[in-house]
C-alpha cells in the first residue's frame, strides 16, 4: 500500500531550470526554502501574527525532484506551544508523467509567533478567526 500525504496542502508550485543543476535536479534548498515558505503560511494564519522560523529538525531526501514537476507541500501541527508551533512539512511532487504523487522528504519546522516589536508573543490554542474566515 503506498503512502499519502498528511496534513493540509499548504503550498503548490512547479519546478524550474532556474531552480536546478545542469542535470535537471532540482536544488535542495530550494525544496526546503518552499518548505518553510508553507510551515510560514500556515504558522502564521493560526497565530494570527507574523512568525519565523526558530528550527528545521531532520531532513532527508528519499526521491529528486525534476525540472517540471509540481511540488506539493502538506502541514500538520504537531504541537502548539506558548509562543512557538511545532509543524510536520511532508513535500511531495506530482510528475506529470505518472499517475500519483511521490514523496520527497518531510521535516519539522519550530515557528515562533512575534509582535510588532520582534519579541515573541502567545499563540491562541485554536486557529485565528481572521484565518477561519479567509479558509472558508
């Protein structure tokens, strides 16, 4: 039985020459850059707030990403703190010449919610309302 993403799709795009090596590989950090563009969005919607990134723990890549494909980026949180949110990041990428999506590698990402004077601030527990009515 083969694996399915987990979490919400956060973030789609597709894979660029600009973003590769002669061979047609994408770069890692540009996979991890989108990464954190999604662990980005979806911190700060719940919190309501700005939020950076604190910590990327444990990344590995099990399959390359291609010139062409889409790169789908799922979030789940995994724990929300006082003021910091723990997010799994699962990237997957839709290759458009094969019926389902694979795997590419999956992290967790520490986001840290900030007020205005760049000091970190409280997370609600539940996702913010501003966030509640832009989803639905």
């Amino acid at each position: 039985m083969s694996e399915i993403p987990s979490g919400e799709l956060t973030l789609r795009t597709v894979a660029m020459p600009a973003n590769a090596n002669p061979a047609g590989d994408i770069f890692g950090g540009w996979v991890m850059s989108q990464m954190d563009l999604a662990a980005f969005v979806a911190a700060s919607e719940h919190a309501g707030m700005r939020t950076v990134t604190a910590a990327v723990h444990s990344m590995t890549f099990e399959k390359p990403v291609k010139i062409g494909d889409t790169l789908c980026v799922y979030t789940a949180f995994s724990r929300i703190g006082r003021t910091s949110m723990t997010i799994d990041v699962q990237a997957w990428v839709h290759r458009h010449d094969r019926p389902r999506r694979e795997k590419v590698t999956e992290a967790e990402f520490i986001m840290v919610a900030m007020d205005e004077n760049g000091k970190p601030s409280p997370v609600p527990a539940t996702r913010s309302s501003a966030a509640s009515e832009a989803a639905g």
